[in-house]
C-alpha cells in the first residue's frame, strides 16, 4: 500500500507491495566491522507534482497504521546498530554524564516571584528527575526582597509525584487563579505535545473533576471561577477558543473563536494589568488580534483589527490611565472619551514599518483609524516587546544582532518617547543574552532580567527603573571547583557572505564563538563544533552551557552562526531566508565553516557542525551542498523531507508552513523546495561525512519517519557508492562508524523529559562528536 494522501497538485502510483520483515545485527561482542547495519525495504512507490513523478522507496516508513510491526522492528534496529556502533565510547559517555552532574546545583531553587500576598518559585532536589513548584507567604513588601526563611513553604505540584512510573512527564500550562485558592496546569505524559488540562484545589490538594484534552493554553477570569483555554484541532494546532465555569460540564463550554484556516493558529495570554485577556490569531506575516474583558466571566470577544494579510499588530500590554501617555496623546486625550477606558501598546509592522514599532490604540475604540504612534520608527532596531508597570514601560529591542533595553518613565508629559531620551541598560561583554522573567506585579518598580553569556552564566538581576540601580538575586552557580568565566574568551565575527541580500548589498555574518585560552590552538589543528538553525525569525542567543565546558576543557572551538532565516539582525534578516531565498541560510552556514577553516580555528576533519528541527534541515542542506566540509554532521529531530511534507496538508503544521517556506502547490516554490530538500537531494555521486540523526517517535513537529527515511536513503546511496567502486570518506578502527540514527522512542521533539534522561542523551551527542573528531580524553 502507499503512503498518506497528498495535495490536490499530485497524484500517487505504487508498483509493489511488501511482505512483512525484521531486522536484526550481529551480537554485541561481535567486532565493530562485522556489525551489519539494518537496511530498510525499497518499495517502488512515489508521488507526482506539477506532472513529475518523485520515487520515495521509503514511504512505507511512515504507515504504522498497516505496517506497525515492520516499522518499529527497523527502528530498533537502527538503535541497536547505532548502540553496537558506539559501544566503545561507553566509557566516554560516563565520564561526560559525571562531569555534566558534577557542575549542576542538584539541589537548587529560582528566584521566588512576588503575586500578590505570597512569591512563587521552584525547586529541584538531588536523584529527581522533575521541578517541585513552591510557594510561600510574602513577608515583606518590597517586591525584590527576600522573604523570611521562617516563611512556611507550600508545595503546590510535584511533578516527581506526577511523572512515577512514566517514561515521559512534562507540564505545559500553569496558571495559579486570582483568588490563590486553584491551579490550572496542563501534562503531557508521551512527548506529543497533546496537554490535559487539569485544575488542582490548592487549599485541599484534590484534583477538581474539570478535566479539559488539547489543551494549547489557559487564562483565568477574575473571578477565578471561570477560565479560557485554547484547543488543538485535528491538525495538531491551536485553534478554537473557549470558556469554562468551574463544575459545568466541558461539553457545555461555549466555544468563542474557531479558526478555520489552517495557515492560522490561536495564542492566548494576559495583560500584566490583569485587566484583559489577548486571543491572537497569527502566522509567520499576519495577525489578527481580539481581547476580552478579564473581570466580566460572560465578556465577548472584541477585535482589534481586522486580519489583513501582511499586517501583524501584536497587543504588548495594556494601562488604564491615558495620562501615562500624555506626552504622545496631548492633554487633550486626558478628557476624550474615546481614551477613558485607557490604552493598549501594540508592536506593529504597520506602515512598512519592517522592524516594527510600538502605537497606541484607545481601549473603547482600537480600530487602526485610532492608532498612534508612541515611538517613532528606526529601521536600526527590532522591536521585540514592551511591558507596561504602573508608571515605567520596558522596551526590548534587537540592535546590531544583540538585544538591548531601554526603560521609559511614564506620566512625563513635557518629555516625548524617544529611545535617545530612554535610560538604556548597559552591557559590556561582545556578546550576550538578556532576557526579561515572568512578572506577575503591575504596581512595581523592579524589572527583573536573565543575563548570560557564551562565558558567563546565567544571572538574575533586579533593576530599580527609577535610578537603574541593580541588585543581583542570584547567579547560577557552576560546581565541580573547576570553572573561572577568566579562563574563556568570547568573541564576534563577521564573516563575509558569499549571497548578497535580496536587494543586491554584501552581507557580513554574524557569528559568536568561544573557547579555553590555555588550550585552545588557533594553528587549524582544534576540534570545533559549529551550530546553525535559520528559521522562524528565531535569534539564538550566545548563551552559558555548563555542558559546553566538557567540549572547551579539551580543547573545542565552539561558534554560533546567526545566519539569514533567523532574526539576528532584524526582520529583512528573516526575511532574507525563507521563501525563496531559503538558500542563503545554507550558503551563511558554509560561508562561516570556510571562514573557520581559513582563519585557522579548525580543520575539515576536526570540524562538526551541529542543528535541530529546521536547523536539522540547515544540517541536510550543507551535507548535500558541501559534503567535504565537515567531519561529523549532526542532525536532531531534522525536518528533511521538505517535498513530501510540504505537499501533504493532513499532516500537523504543514499548512501553516507555507509563509515560511511557500506553498509547494504554486511550481515556482515546489521546485525551490525541491532543490534544496535534503531528502531529495542526496545522491550517491557525493561522499559524506559521518552523520548523526536522532529523531522522536512521539514528534508532532518533524515526524519520526523523516530522520528514519532520511538515514535509511542515506545509507543505501553509501552501499551503492561502494558497490561501483567510488571513494568513500575513510574512517578508522576507532571510529568505524558512518551513518547513525537514533530515534527515542518514548519521547517528542525535545526528547527525554528528565533532568537526568536528558544529560545522558546529552552525553552520548557529545560522545559521538568528540569520537568522531579523534579527540583523545586526555586531551
């Protein structure tokens, strides 16, 4: 039989059919080079697009629905075989994993968060695998003070308690309601992201029988009876909205919002006033955003603006009092009706405003004839979000590829907005991560942020905004006596692009690299490790990994590229790596791996470049392009199928993927798509790399056939480039290894859920990538 339907623009033909098989390899104690790997069934099937017929022998590979059995007797096969293959780091993996514990605080605590009368925080002890949220009164009433330790801590959820005897626990969803008396969390117990919503009773402890599946998101009324949620569609996506009052029936929740085009998904979230409740319905280029009224349970839902394609007007935040704008709106809007309910700050791209600006809208009328623009626009700066306090509002923007902050005062009316006149934060290393918390406080004059860098870790810090004064609440700590930030450099690069910009300018990439100075040999001669994603508009931060000083100890190289399609530097830079300019991530990654080698940093065969989700595919694009370039290839949960998931909208998120990388059903973009598709791409004419993939039988983002096609084609094509007699990339006795899948089989896209589950995955990466590279331990 053949695979899934496909779209409207295809059609599917399949010439055979298969009998049932298994899989099996030689015995552990068996040599490494007499250790078979699994070779999966070629069935003679495909699809046709735009009138050409695309073979994909390894559909099959994707029906567990007929083909269960078979399916999962391969996968474990390949896990078998990667474990054979792997069996001599063992060792290895065991002192990384001991090393990876030592540096951890095992018995560790967040910084408590101030709502209301108590603070709220969490804890992890020694041997559990999962976080422990907390609470306690709130003694003191400065929002930054610590409480007394006298204070008597609540545990309101263990997840240790709640995940005994899963292979797999995670919590999505928590929210405690306004009255402090219930918790609304969501779990997810397979890794599919598919939550159920439960509510716990925090004075009794007893679950409440309101129990809500798919649940995406929740937000509570005021009246801390009522809440609204988000549901998943059959597609796998966020899309209807409804209301829930405690102790009814779910089947009688009324349903407010049902998004039926399936390149939309819904979002939900509170203003920090707690005045109003957010239900946006977005994609990669439009929103479309409505609000509620938080302390009205029956409230309907309000738009802001009618969607219109191409327009994305997020709401930031929300003040009651107009006068706290009073220098953009004139004294005027003080007596105006129309702004006598207040205002909400929305981040828009209105007005061809690329990197976004941030504009007011009245409360009692936010249609887009009302908007006003709070601070002009500079296409130098991404804004990235504002938060309104009672009397300060906190901008974080994107400049030059690093985020900086800027605190405004509010009720100033002779002082316009500007980021000059702004008290700007200041932050001194090359490069860096600021991050603001969660807050639950209006009435506050602390904003509380996440510093770190690629040598530093992670610090919590309190800002005074009205003097910028700072009070560090605590700075992770890195045990095992071994780590002074002194012993590391940090640095910036900008490596010169080989593809120009869209409009025809030179680019200079971004890249952000660290390593040990007393070991580290800038002679081409060092093992490194380049990551890459490129996707979403997401900014990889050049954060603190203690996990990372196991690669720096022995002498690593470790770089970030911050190529086109993520949004290091603004929108255009997003913007400049998808659709059909997707290639430039790929190019921006080679670019940076060429610039390494000729700079000295490293060599081709010290050189492993690493990338997951749609960094998987940044991984599966470069394998193909440049095949010679790099030692190892690491590819996790990679999205490498790109034609055949493109074309199928019955798979969870494939529609709503069009305004990322365009609609395949449109030939100018299927064929884009299917020049760079790693799947499609491989062949055996070129001679990779050692490739490592690993993959989530529970993903419903990048399904768990497209690593297990991918590895399977991979390996084929390598048998039949031996078979004629053409070169294959040699590797040694110690390292006899060339294509690795492993696929976790009770986890999702973010793999094992434990604390400890994850170091040890962790560590057998690392186990492979310092394998791979000959880097000896004592090294």
């Amino acid at each position: 039989s053949c695979s899934s339907s496909c779209s409207s623009s295809c059609s599917s033909s399949c010439s055979s059919s298969c009998s049932s098989s298994s899989y099996s390899i030689m015995a552990d104690s068996a040599p490494l080079n007499e250790v078979s790997p699994p070779v999966a069934q070629r069935i003679e099937e495909g699809k046709t697009y735009h009138g050409v017929f695309h073979s994909d022998p390894y559909a099959w590979l994707r029906d567990r629905k007929n083909r269960d059995e078979e399916v999962l007797s391969y996968i474990k096969a390949e896990n078998q075989y990667t474990a054979a293959m792997t069996k001599h780091t063992t060792e290895l993996q065991k002192v990384l994993f001991k090393e990876f514990v030592s540096r951890i605080c095992e018995d560790d605590q967040t910084v408590p968060i101030p709502h209301d009368q108590y603070e709220y925080y969490e804890r992890e002890e020694a041997g559990k695998q999962y976080k422990i949220h907390c609470r306690r009164p709130l003694l003191k009433s400065s929002a930054s003070a610590s409480t007394s330790a006298a204070a008597e801590e609540q545990v309101i959820l263990d997840e240790n308690l709640l995940a005994k005897d899963l292979e797999f626990y995670t919590v999505g969803c928590f929210e405690v309601s306004p009255d402090h008396k219930l918790l609304a969390y969501s779990e997810d117990t397979n890794g599919s992201e598919s939550y159920t919503l439960r509510i716990k009773d925090l004075e009794s402890g007893q679950l409440l029988d309101d129990q809500i599946v798919k649940c995406a998101a929740v937000e509570w009324s005021s009246d801390s009876r009522t809440f609204y949620y988000t549901q998943l569609d059959e597609l796998h996506q966020p899309a209807y909205l409804f209301r829930h009052t405690l102790g009814r029936p779910v089947s009688d929740d009324e349903q407010l919002y049902h998004e039926t085009d399936s390149e939309f998904e819904v979002e939900l979230h509170a203003t920090l006033s707690g005045k109003y409740i957010v239900v946006s319905s977005c994609n990669a280029i439009t929103t479309e955003t409505f609000f509620l009224d938080a302390h009205d349970p029956k409230a309907e839902l309000r738009a802001i603006h009618p969607r219109q394609k191409g327009l994305m007007a997020e709401l930031s935040a929300h003040h009651s009092d107009v006068g706290a704008f009073a220098a953009v709106l004139g004294e005027a809007a003080l007596s105006d009706p129309l702004w006598s309910n207040g205002v909400f700050v929305l981040n828009t791209d209105a007005d061809e405003a690329t990197n976004f600006k941030l504009m007011l809208a009245p409360v009692n009328d936010p249609s887009r004839h009302n908007w006003r623009t709070l601070l002009e626009y500079d296409a130098g700066r991404r804004v990235r979000n504002a938060r309104i306090y009672a009397n300060h509002m906190v901008v974080l923007t994107r400049e030059n590829g690093l985020v900086q902050v800027y605190i405004f005062d509010l009720f100033k009316k002779q002082e316009p907005f500007t980021f000059e006149t702004a008290k700007k934060l200041s932050f001194k290393e090359p490069t860096y991560v600021v991050k603001r918390t969660p807050w639950f406080e209006f009435n506050s004059d602390v904003f509380r942020m996440q510093y770190n860098s690629l040598v530093r870790p992670p610090t919590y810090i309190d800002v005074n905004m009205n003097d910028l004064s700072e009070s560090v609440r605590k700075m992770e700590e890195v045990r095992g006596g071994k780590f002074d930030p002194d012993n590391y450099c940090s640095e910036r690069l900008w490596v010169p692009a080989s593809s120009p910009s869209s409009d025809g300018k030179t680019v200079q990439i971004p890249v952000s690299l660290v390593y040990r100075k007393d070991n580290f040999k800038k002679d081409g001669t060092s093992p490194f490790l380049l990551y890459a994603y490129g996707a979403y508009e997401v900014s990889i931060g050049a954060s603190f990994d203690r996990k990372r000083l196991s690669l720096l100890d022995r002498g690593f190289g470790f770089a970030i590229a911050h190529v086109r399609g993520g949004g290091t530097l603004g929108r255009s830079w997003y913007e400049d790596g998808k659709y059909l300019h997707k290639k430039n991530t790929f190019t921006d990654c080679i670019d940076v791996a060429e610039y390494l080698i000729e700079q000295q940093y490293t060599s081709t065969p010290r050189l492993a470049v690493l990338g997951r989700s749609a960094g998987g595919l940044t991984m599966g694009a470069v394998l193909n392009m440049r095949p010679d370039l790099f030692q190892l290839v690491v590819a996790d949960v990679p999205f490498v199928d790109v034609i055949n998931t493109m074309h199928d909208p019955s798979i969870p998120l494939t529609v709503m993927e069009y305004e990322e990388w365009g609609n395949p059903n449109n030939k100018e973009f299927h064929d884009y798509m299917y020049s760079y598709s790693p799947y499609d791409q491989l062949s055996a004419d070129k001679n990779y790399p050692i490739v490592l993939i690993q993959g989530g039988l529970e993903d419903r983002r990048v399904h768990y056939w497209e690593p297990t096609k991918f590895a399977a084609k991979l390996r084929y094509l390598m048998t039949e480039r031996a078979a004629a007699g053409k070169p294959i990339r040699v590797h040694s006795s110690e390292t006899p290894y060339h294509i690795l899948m492993k696929m976790q089989m009770g986890a999702g896209h973010f793999s094992k859920s434990g604390r400890y589950d994850t170091l040890e995955e962790d560590a057998f990466e690392y186990s492979v990538i310092i394998d791979a590279l000959k880097v000896k331990l004592t090294d």
